[in-house]
C-alpha cells in the first residue's frame, strides 16, 4: 500500500510500515500552498484599508510568524499520532462532542474553496477563452479529481507548485520594483496602532486557519521524525511563502490602486507582460490555488468523515464514499464561488477576520491539550469509542470553547459586526489574541484537576486479549 499513487486511507491510523517522507516535505508544501493570489490579495488589504507599506509589511510579518507557530505546533502533532488533525481533537472534546467544531471547520472549508475558486477561476477562463463562470467549474472539477487522489499526489504538487511559483514570483517581483518609487513608499511611514493589528490579523487568520488540517499532511511521515524539525519546516515554508506572496501585494496595493481593486487577476498578470508570458502568468496563479484548494478539499473531507464517523462508529471509508464527500465539498464550494465571485473583496476580509473567532479557541483547546496535559500520550483505539476514556461529549472543553468564542465577540470589528471594545482601542481588532489566551487559561486550569483519561503512553492498538491459564 506505500507504493499505491493513490491514497487508501482516510481517518485511520497510519502504521508504520505505511510512513514515508522527511520533514522537508513540509517546507515544500507550504511554500507552495502560499505562493498564489489569494495570499497576495490578503496582504494587499493591509493598504486598501488604510495602512502603509512599510508598517502593513511589519504587521502582516508579526502576525505570520505568530499564527504560523501555531499553526506548526498542529503540524507537529502529525507523525507522532499518524492521524489526521480533527480526529484527535475527540481527545479534547468526546469522540461526539468534536462534531461541534468540525462543523464550523467544514465551513471554513467550503468558504476557503470559494473564495480561491473565484481567483483561479478567473485565470482559467483566461487560459481557455471562456467566462469566469465556466473556468470557475473547470478549476472545481480538477481540484477535485486531485483531491480524490490524495496525499502522495497532493505533496508531489507542493513540490512542483513551490519551485514554478517562486520563480514567477521572483519575475513578478522584479517587474513591480521597476514601475514603484521604493524609497518614497518605505519614507512614508506613519505608524497607526489600529491599522498595524488589522495587518495583524490578516496575517495570523491566514495561518490560524490551516490549523484544523495541517497535521493531515504531515501524518504519513515515520514516527521518529523530530517534531521540532517538523514545526520549523512547516512555520519556514508557510510564514516565507505567505510573507513574500503578502509583501507583493502590499506594494502592489500602494502603487496600483483602483486598476488592482477593479481586477485583481488581471493587474498582477499585466506586470508580467503579454502573449505567452500572460499564458505562463494565468498558469501559475491557477497552480498556486489549485495547491491551496486542493488541501481545503482534502480537509473538508477528511473533516467531513471525522464527524459522521463519530455517531456511526466507522474509520474506514470506500474508494466510492471518498469520491462522493470530496464531490461534496466541491459542489458547495463551486456554488458559493458562483454567488459571491462579483463581491469578493469586500466578502473575503469579512470572511478571514470571523473565521478568527472559531478556530483560535479550537486551537489553544487543543494545544495545550496535546502539550502541556496529555504531554503528547493518546490512547488512539479510544478516539473511536464514544464508552472508551474519552467519552461521547466532554463538556468542560465544550464549555470553555463557546466561552472562548463568546470573550472575543466584544473586540471583533468586521463589516457586520464590530463589537463595544473596537472604538475605545482606536478601531484595532485584537480579537484573535483573546480567542488564543482565554481558553488556553480556561482549559489547563479544568483540564489538569482530572487527568485520569491521558493514557501513560500512546496506545496505537487494543490491548491483546489476555490468555487463560
């Protein structure tokens, strides 16, 4: 089964004989994964919004580096277990109870799809001389026949995505310094407390984000791979790409304005040149979101399997029920893509900045978890077993997930909902940074007053039954 192209498993337990890889791969893979347009239309929002180059930069930077160590800290937990991420969130929440998030995560899912979806969509319909709406369900149903192909295929094109991306960026690079007054645009700094967190958060929400799915990718890697080598690889290759793909829309953003803000696609494509290089250009972006789309839809599957599983008890899926929940998340996926391509902007900061809310309670829950209670021992049989250790709903981590959610409402700021504490701290959102600490401090003090379910050691088999005498 190592050999086979594509992939058999799904939430079960990856063993030994199955382990493959080193932590490099990790670097590859999300490097490549943040080297494409949507990344860049993200750091491009730090200036659309009102920040500066060179204090946006700094901002998008602290919040990478900071949303990407946790986001590395999930990677790490990989090849220990051999599990997907969300499936040994059960620990955390009860092999039912982490439907709750899961279905939250799935929706990240879904949107995550979309919003790539309209981007690429856009430079396949250039590359095949059609509408957007057409490349848009082109670049579904390829994303999805990856997709289905599954983890060794899905590094191969991290590997190919990291090399081709680079180098395009680079071009890019070089022709955007040709056309911008660098030394006029790093004089005009003005620090502004507010604009600096929102440039932040964007950042730290583009990393937080990958937390409920990196481990999935880092899974098949051998036990005795270092874990350290594992979170610097990973933080390496996601906080450099995403930097580099943010700083080019940083300085794109300053010096472009409404002819980027009319036609994202089409404006980056323009610095690169016309005819062939145009053709090159509409490639790459569309290789840069299929990497990142096509782990959205391995997630949004693997997710979508952890959560059913829960209540029918099964770790095992088809060659047919794999095809059919990845064809799920696509349709979802392709339908928002379709309904909000022509408000994508706007809908896109919204969408990253609230996706903050949910995801930075699940990870503190889970971290300090993995690291500081069970000290990394996971009794894996029992993840499948609503009577095991682990129970059907653990409701003090339910508890402190809704409180952690809840606590972060009063400091968000989005286009639908800002709440009473944004104004009083000069319109910053510092949402993210309440939604990591209040429930890391909830948790460890709950979880360390009963730690009689951590197990003394990983347990990745059941018990062999004891012989008569």
């Amino acid at each position: 089964m190592a050999d086979t192209l594509v992939e058999r498993r799904s939430i079960d337990v990856v063993p030994d004989d199955e382990r493959h890889g080193t932590a490099f791969s990790q670097f590859t893979l999300w490097l490549g994964a943040n080297l494409q347009i949507t990344a860049v239309v993200t750091g491009a929002l730090a200036v659309v919004l009102g920040g500066d180059v060179v204090w946006s930069a700094a901002g998008l930077l602290l919040g990478n580096l900071l949303g990407g160590a946790v986001m590395a800290l999930h990677s790490a937990q990989g090849p220990k277990l051999g599990l997907p991420q969300m499936i040994q969130s059960r620990a955390q929440f009860g092999v039912r109870g982490a439907a709750v998030p899961l279905l939250l995560v799935i929706l990240m899912y879904v949107g995550f799809f979309a919003s790539g979806s309209v981007l690429a969509g856009q430079a396949t319909a250039k590359l095949t001389h059609t509408s957007d709406t057409t490349g848009i369900v082109v670049f579904a149903v390829v994303t999805a026949v990856v997709a289905t192909a599954g983890y060794r295929v899905i590094h191969a094109l991290g590997r190919v995505a990291s090399v081709i991306c680079a180098v395009a960026f680079l071009y890019l690079g070089v022709r955007l310094l040709d056309r911008v007054d660098l030394p006029a645009l790093l004089g005009d700094a003005h620090f502004d407390l507010p604009m600096f967190l929102l440039a932040v958060s964007l950042s730290a929400s583009w990393q937080l984000a990958f937390g409920p799915y990196v481990a999935d990718y880092s899974r098949y890697l051998p036990r005795t791979t270092s874990g350290r080598a594992t979170f610097w690889w990973t933080l390496s290759g996601s906080a450099l790409g995403s930097q580099w793909s943010m700083t080019f829309g940083v300085l794109v953003a300053a010096t472009a304005g409404e002819a980027f803000l009319a036609d994202q696609v089409g404006y980056v494509v323009g610095l690169g040149g016309t005819g062939l290089i145009a053709s090159f250009l509409y490639l790459v972006i569309a290789l840069g979101k299929l990497t990142i789309n096509v782990l959205n839809t391995y997630g949004g599957f693997m997710s979508t399997v952890t959560g059913i599983s829960g209540f029918r008890g099964r770790a095992t899926l088809s060659p047919r029920g794999r095809t059919a929940y990845i064809a799920l998340i696509m349709v979802a996926g392709t339908a928002v893509a379709l309904l909000g391509k022509d408000s994508f902007l706007t809908s896109f900061k919204d969408f990253l900045l609230f996706l903050l809310t949910f995801f930075t309670p699940w990870s503190a829950i889970n971290l300090v978890d993995y690291y500081l209670i069970s000290r990394e021992r996971y009794d894996i049989p029992a993840l499948s077993d609503p009577g095991g250790r682990y129970g059907a709903w653990r409701g003090d981590a339910l508890t402190v997930y809704g409180v952690g959610i809840l606590a972060q409402l009063p400091f968000l700021a989005t286009h639908f909902f800002t709440g009473p504490m944004v104004e009083p701290l000069g319109g910053a959102d510092i949402s993210w940074i309440v939604g990591l600490a209040v429930p890391a401090a909830l948790y460890w003090l709950l979880a360390r007053r009963d730690t009689s379910h951590v197990p003394e050691e990983t347990r990745y088999t059941l018990a062999a039954p004891r012989q008569r005498s």
